[in-house]
C-alpha cells in the first residue's frame, strides 16, 4: 500500500515547491518595482537573484547528499524549513530605499537576500533531494527519478501562469504574501510525509551518505561537466535576452516578462517527460527554419514597423525552440541516479551564469543589448557541442581538397554560391538603407540558407553572419535616424540620442520617444512630440497663464526638459529624475536646449517622483505632472490611489494633477478615473491628435492626458477646451499599493475610440 503512495506524493510535495518558488518571482518583483522605477532590468536582476538562490539550494543538496544520511538530511531540511518561517511574510523593510546616485543593482540584490532569499534557499534544495530520497526506494522508478523534474516544473510554469490571470487580479499584496505563508505551512506537512515514507521503507544501507542509487560505476567526465554547464547557460541567457528585447525594442508591457520564464519551464516538462515529445532532428530542424523566419525578417524589414504581436510570437517561438535544443541535449545526457544532485547543481550553475552575464556583465559592457542576438548564434552551433571536430574537420578537409583540385570553381558550387550571396546581400542591405535592397536582400537571403540547411556548418555559419551584420534591437523601430549622437545603457534601459531625417532631435528609451527638438533655429524652443500646440498640456498651462503670483510646478519624469518651455513670469520647476543620465542629457546644451534657452528656474531632483516628492511641505504646488515612463510603460506605482492621494495634499487649493497616460498596448486612463471616483475628486481626460508642425516635416504625437482637480473654474476652462469626464471601464477597479491588474487594461478601446471621435470631430470643424 505504501508502495503506491510514493510517486503521487513525491509529485505533489514537488510540485508545490516549484510552485511557491515561481510564484514568489513575480510577487516579490511586484513589491520591489515602485522603488527602483519600473525598469525591465528589475525583472532581470530578481531572476538573477533567484537563479543564484536555485544555484545555492542545489549545492545544499548536493553537499548534504554525498556527506549526510537520508534520514540526518531530511532532519535538516525540515529544521531550516522550520527556521524560515521567522521571515514571514515576506514584506519589504521600510527604512531600505534605492540608493539616487549609482546602480541599484547590489542594492536590489540584498534586499532580496534578507527577504525572500532564506525561503528560496531551503525550496531550491527541495527538488534534487527529493528526486535522490525517491531514487533511495524500491519503486520500480526508483532508477530514472527524473520524470519528477517534469512534475516540479509542471508546478512552476502553472503558478507563473496563473499569477496574471488568477492572482494578480483578485489579490492584493498582502494577501498574496500571506497566502503564500500558508502555502509554505502545507509544504512541510507534505515534506515531513515524503520524510517518513523514504524513513520506513529505505533499507539501512541506503539510508547511508552517498548511498544514492545503483548502477554507481558510471563516471562523470569534465567534458561532460562543461556540456551541462553551457547547455544550462544558453537558455537561461536567452530567456532574459528575449525578455529585455521584446520589452524594450516592441512592446513595454510588464506582462512579457512572465511569459519567457513560462516558456523557459515549460521545455524542461518537455525533455524530462518519460516519452519526450518531439524528437532532436525534428527540433534542430523546426529550429533551423524559424531561424531563417527570423533572419529574412530582421534584413527584409529592417527599419519597418512591424506588428508588435507578430514580432513577439516570432521571437518567443525562437526562444521556445532554442531552449527546447538545448534542453533536449541536457536531457540526452543526464547520469545515472547516482550523480543526480551533481547534475541539478551544475545545471544550476550554467543557469546563474546566464544570469550573471545578462544582468551584470552585459549592461556594463554592452551599451546596446546584443547578447540575445550574440547568444541565439552560439545556439545555432549547440548541436555540435559533443565533439566539434567531427562536424567541422571532414567538411574543412572536403574544401580544401576541393580548393587544391578545382581552385576558384569551388566558389561556382550550389554551396559556394549561396554563401557568396548572402555575404553580398547582407553587406549591400547593410550598406544601402533602401527598402528595395532590404526585400530583395531577404529574398536572395531566404533561398540560400534553405539551399545550406542541409550542410549544417555552414548554414550555422551563415546565420552567424547576418545576425552579427543586423545585431537584433540595434536599429529596430520606427524613428529614421540620419545619425546616433549618443548611446548607452544603465540599469534602467537603453538610452539613444538620434537625429531624424525630419531635422529633430530625439531622446529615446527602449523604444519610446521621451523627447524631440527641432534643429532648424526657428522651431527650436517649439515643444514637440507629446507636448505639441495640440497637445492637452496646453489647455491646462493657459489656464494657469492667467493667474499672477508665484507659481510651483512640480513634473514627475524630466525627459528632455520640454515642460521649461511653458514658462511664466515667477513660475518655478521642480523635475523629478530617478536616471541621473537622463539629467545629464537634458541639461547639456550639445544635445537639447530647452532647459538652458526658455528661461525658465528649475531644479532637478534626483530619485524615484513618488518617494521623493513626498518631502515637499503640503500645499506647495500649483500643477503637478506625472510623466514618467520606462519605455512605453508607466510605472504603477506613480498611478496608484495613495500616490495619488499624495499628489493631492501637495497642492494649493485650486491646484491640479495631470497625468500623461499616453499607451500604445495599456489603457490607463480607467485606471486614474476609478480611483478619482473613489477619492472624490472630479477627472476629466482628452486625447490630442497628431499632426506636422507647419512649415516643417516634423511630426508630433497624439497625446492623452487626465486632470485631477477640486478647481470648477479650472474644470470648466477645460470643458470648453473639449475635455470630457473620464471614462470608466468595466473589470477596472482603483489600483493601489497592494492591487493592480494589468490584464484588465490591455488594449486602448475606450482610448482609440476617443481619438477617432476628436479626429472627426475636427475634421468636421473645418468643413463648416
């Protein structure tokens, strides 16, 4: 009867493990988010911390396995178990806040070490040392205790899962850290059952140190040592590779970044499931092709606006598909039982070091995110990593045997020639910025590498080639650059300064326009972008014309300084800036002058808005803007009722509170409206169209704004000026500290809707 129990409990205590593990990922992500901006290298940096907590928890059990009994081992494991359950719930300490003036990176690491890192820790080691208490049993299985892995990442992927959909939305924060708190109770129950069965039923000899399982004989190579190594850290590097490019060169959208790690989990179920589903030629072939999608993609539309849907699926598919190679061989070569927790632990490693590169070494060295692309090309050659010699020896000895007998004809061979071509091709796409030669260069390139497929070397060879000619995020986008003036990249993005062939200056991060000027003198201090003569800004600052006196105006996100030129006698700016790159953008003359030339005092205040404007005296402003973005993406925590109720007490009486909501994917404008409704406070919003400045081919932005305010006088100024209550949404409650549901806001209905009625609306004006 015990007999039975032994794989549904096993299972189970690992899948539950797996699925607290992943479900405190994005939890705890959460929290941290509001302090450190909203950036995606937030995400990357928990995801390096807890790939360096899976690499510790491995060596636990792998350290324990070999010098400690299974019975002294389950005592410790259920000990530190125990023990953790002082740090919860987990909670973020209210005296820790992000340093302003250098990379947060460390201090983002730490915080998590005092919080999560010791329940992490104790979970990592979960899954080895129970995988090695069932291999220790007389079970049938007991010799390839593997298949487990499946069900401990069947866990993991379904908790990632359901966090967007099933707990993010019907949980706050707080009742998500206790929900977690208890799930952890249940886990030692389910840990001291699997104890007591593996207790009763081993035989003493196993019970012994290092007495994992039969078939001992079989020995590790340092060869194979490595090849687990690099095979665990191509993946781990391209899932946050994949995840910084789709989240800042296609679509900011927090969301994404669950979706990589989904996938990432999801191969492993694959490759460790008793019957593999697919086999390694069908992946390496399925690969090979979806590589050669991408490829004429990235040449045939180079500086094309892509759907952002299409690009995502086609970038995820190649990450499902590399990372499925990669962890197919992973698994082809798994040992023997009895270097089962040596193998996790060095399949850890390799994970971490992906980490480590993607969120330590590549923002320091790499001022643009080329370690997807560099790392997707190694990928190409992963399936020669047993021996490279014998792939690449036979087919360099067939060439240069047929060099010395047929001398330059070689190069007139179906494979000489389609190399050939996609050399000139790419270099001509490269060279020739012409739509034209872009589409022809991708045709020219899709026949040749389905000529080389067959001849995997060079084919591999190839597609190294053009993705180091056409590095993937370098100049993906919509913005036709004449020239990169300035590029770099800091923990909160990718930064560019670029001028377009409309003669302006652009600032932009990850994909998003923070900022334009033009460079002809006459439109030189003319705001642009979202900050246009049609803007929504506009009515609000030519109500506030009006009035004497001194006035405060306090601007959450600098940007370029584009807000100074709305400048007024006694009118002061405080600007909020947690980059101080970004500040020393805006204030440097050789690239924008609107802070030197409009005249207007203002001070620059280093740090998040939210925690820092909080320092201000109650009722010191008179407007307060909240512009801050990450890429697209507005950080929540600059739009969650207690930051707005905060924004609130900061103004005089008659004061207001915008906020630029302006979304490609996420519609935020329900969000501000519901939480005014809830506070008391009347809202009312517009969207601006876009247009050309005149006398110019410079373009400037629609834009979408949401007033805050207890002014009537102000409120009715802005009617007039065809304002309009803000729009609720149904599903869509306030957001707060503890609660916000991004899934309820995908897609800008209610806002397209809006814009295409004020184009009509225009439109009609001018035909009376």
């Amino acid at each position: 009867m015990t007999f039975r129990l032994y794989t549904p409990v096993y299972a189970l205590t690992l899948l539950f493990s797996a699925a607290l593990i992943f479900s405190v990922q994005p939890m705890f992500s959460k929290m941290v988010l509001p302090l450190l901006g909203g950036t995606p290298q937030v995400w990357n940096t928990a995801m390096l911390f807890f790939q360096l907590c899976l690499l510790g928890g491995y060596a636990y059990a792998h350290g324990t396995t070999r010098f400690l009994s299974i019975r002294v081992q389950a005592i410790l494991h259920l000990v530190l178990l125990a023990i953790f359950i002082l740090v919860l719930p987990f909670a973020i300490p209210e005296d820790w806040v992000p340093p302003v003036d250098k990379d947060p990176t460390l201090w983002q690491l730490s915080l998590m070490a005092i919080t999560v890192g010791g329940p992490f820790f104790v979970l990592a080691g979960s899954a080895p040392m129970l995988q090695r208490w069932f291999s220790a049993t007389d079970h049938p299985d007991a010799d390839n205790p593997y298949f487990l892995y499946g069900a401990s990442n069947l866990g993991s992927m379904t908790s990632l899962l359901a966090y967007p959909v099933l707990i993010e939305p019907f949980m706050t924060l707080s009742l998500q850290a206790h929900s977690w708190m208890l799930g952890y109770f249940a886990l030692i129950g389910f840990t001291v059952l699997s104890a007591l069965l593996v207790w009763k039923s081993v035989p003493p000899l196993k019970q012994m140190a290092g007495a994992i399982a039969k078939n001992d004989d079989h020995a590790v190579t340092w060869h194979m040592r490595g090849r687990w190594v690099l095979l665990a850290f191509i993946p781990s590097s391209l899932m946050l590779g994949v995840t910084t490019f789709i989240t800042t060169d296609i679509a900011s959208v927090p969301l994404l970044w669950i979706l990589p790690l989904a996938i990432y989990v999801g191969t492993f179920i694959l490759v460790f499931a008793r019957k593999p589903l697919l086999s390694e030629k069908l992946i390496t072939t399925i690969f090979e092709f979806i590589i050669i999608v991408m490829i004429v993609q990235m040449v045939g539309m180079y500086n094309e606006k892509i759907n952002p849907a299409l690009l995502i699926t086609l970038h995820l598919s190649v990450f499902f598909f590399a990372a499925l190679l990669c962890h197919t061989l992973l698994a082809k070569s798994r040992p023997p039982t009895s270097h089962l927790t040596e193998f996790y632990l060095l399949m850890s490693f390799g994970g971490a070091l992906g980490g480590v590169f993607n969120a330590l070494i590549a923002p320091k060295f790499f001022i643009t995110p080329i370690e997807y692309g560099l790392i997707l090309g190694i990928c190409v050659f992963v399936r020669y990593i047993d021996d490279p010699a014998q792939y690449f020896k036979p087919s360099l000895n067939k060439l240069t045997e047929s060099f010395r007998n047929n001398g330059l004809n070689t190069v007139f061979t179906l494979k000489g020639m389609s190399v050939v071509t996609i050399i000139i091709a790419s270099i001509f796409a490269f060279g020739i910025p012409s739509k034209t030669i872009f589409m022809s260069a991708a045709v020219l390139i899709l026949i040749s590498l389905l000529l080389l497929s067959l001849n995997r070397w060079l084919f591999g060879a190839a597609a190294v080639f053009t993705l180091a000619l056409f590095p993937l995020g370098f100049h993906w986008g919509q913005h036709n650059f004449t020239d990169i003036i300035h590029r770099d990249r800091n923990f909160f993005g990718v930064i560019k300064v670029a001028n377009t062939t409309n003669h302006e200056r652009i600032l932009l991060h990850g994909t998003t326009n923070h900022g334009a000027q033009a460079l002809e003198d006459k439109f030189r201090l003319t705001p642009l972008s979202y900050y246009s003569h049609e803007s929504p800004i506009n009515d609000l600052f030519s109500y506030y014309d009006k009035k004497r006196g001194k006035q405060e105006v306090g601007i959450i996100g600098l940007g370029i300084g584009v807000t100074a030129c709305f400048s007024k006698d006694k009118r002061h700016f405080d600007f909020y800036e947690i980059d101080a790159e970004i500040a020393e953008i805006a204030q440097n003359p050789d690239y924008f002058t609107y802070l030197s030339e409009c005249g207007s005092p203002y001070d620059i205040i280093l740090g998040d808005g939210r925690l820092t404007i909080v320092d201000k005296p109650e009722k010191h402003y008179d407007v307060i803007l909240a512009d801050a973005f990450s890429s697209d993406n507005v950080p929540i925590h600059i739009i969650t009722k207690e930051a707005l109720e905060m924004y609130l007490s900061k103004l005089k009486d008659g004061g207001a509170l915008i906020l630029n909501v302006s979304n490609n994917y996420i519609d935020l404008e329900p969000v501000v409206a519901a939480t005014a409704q809830d506070i008391g406070i009347a809202s009312l919003a517009r969207i601006s169209n876009g247009g050309t400045l005149e006398g110019s081919n410079i373009k400037y932005y629609p834009a979408h704004f949401i007033v805050l305010s207890k002014s009537k006088a102000l409120m009715n100024h802005l009617r007039a000026q065809n304002w309009t209550e803000g729009m609720l949404r149904d599903g869509v409650k306030p957001w707060t500290d503890q609660y916000s549901n991004i899934v309820s806001v995908l897609g800008n209905k209610i806002a397209v809707k809006r814009y295409r009625a004020g184009q009509a609306k225009k439109e009609a004006s001018k035909d009376d």
